[in-house]
C-alpha cells in the first residue's frame, strides 16, 4: 500500500524536475539567441558606417527572416540601404516591417511612409487605404493627411484634396503643417 504513493510522489517529481528544467533551457536559448542577434545588429551598423553597403546587406539578408524584437531594426537599416544605392524593394520590405513591428504608436510612421512608397509607384488606391488608418490621435496625423491630399490629387479629386487641406490649415494653425497646407491651397492646383 505505501509503495504506489511513494511511486507517485517520485514520478511527480521527476516531472517537475524535467518541465523546469526545460523552461530554463529554453530560457538560455531564447538569452543566447538574442544576443547572437544582437552582435549580428553590431555588425550590420558597423558595416553600414564604414560604408560597407555589401557586406550589410548580406548580414541583413541573413537575419531579416528571423522573427525577433531585432527584425524592425534590420529592416530599417535595409531601408537605409536604399538610399545608398543598394536596390530594396521598399514596398516589400515596409509591409515586413509593418507585419513584425510590436510598437503600436510608431505603427502609423510606417504605414505613412508605406502609403508614400505606394504613391510613388502610382498605386493610389492602396496608399489611401493606408492613410485612411492613421487616427487623428497618431503623432504623425498632420503630415499623413497632406500625403493624403497629394494622393487625392494625384488621382484627380482636386476638390477632396483642398478640403482636406483646409482641415489641416485650420487645426494645425501655426504648425509647419498648418503652413504647408495653406502654402499649397494658394498654388493653383
């Protein structure tokens, strides 16, 4: 009769000894990764600062498929890369930054600066549905609805675009964008 709860009380055992163990062992992993990652960012900025615009896309092109906290960083440094002379498919790489991006109050920069990619590329339609997302209470609200205009006139809703304008002009009174939104309702557009 004693036997069985003693087999039980050391199987219990056993098993709380091997989930334990297992979360630490997944907890190093997930430290020795990270840190990985993290020399591998090094790297990427070192190379990246001595002009090495190669070897920076190599080491980015390496890591950007990993799923990490560093994913949107190494995306932003592809971004850079761009302007650089490397060719980045801006498009494809802000829609994988939007995707990884865990920060919920710099999400509307980028959404902006995809809608802008967008525009560039004359895809109108989905640079609007992008801009349409940014809420008033976004820090970058002013300068999305500017965008917007330009979209709207770009696709020849000339009327939309002044009141839009309008809008700005009046809530942001006294701001560069304010500013700028006056400067282009006087433009014959």
């Amino acid at each position: 009769m004693l036997r069985y709860p003693l087999i039980r009380i050391v199987l219990l055992g056993v098993v709380l000894f091997v989930v334990v163990a297992g979360f630490l062992g997944l907890k190093r992993w997930r430290d020795k990764k990270l840190s990985e990652l993290s020399y591998q960012e090094y790297e990427i900025r070192r190379a990246i600062q001595s002009g090495d615009y190669k070897r920076a896309e190599e080491l980015i092109k390496k890591i950007q498929s990993d799923e990490s906290p560093y994913k949107p960083l190494v995306l932003s440094y592809r971004l850079y890369l761009e302007k650089e002379g490397v060719k980045v498919d801006e498009v494809q790489t802000l829609q994988d930054l939007i995707s990884s991006l865990k920060d919920e109050d710099i999400l509307p920069l980028y959404k902006e600066r995809l809608a802008y990619a967008y525009y560039l590329v004359g895809n109108n339609q989905k640079a609007l549905e992008l801009l349409n997302e940014i809420s008033k209470d976004s820090f970058n609200y002013y300068s999305a609805q500017i965008l917007k205009g330009m979209v709207l006139e770009k696709m020849g809703k000339k009327d939309q675009a002044k009141e839009i304008y309008v809008q700005v002009e009046k809530s942001a009174k006294g701001t560069y964008f304010g500013n700028l939104a006056g400067a282009l309702l006087m433009e014959e557009r």
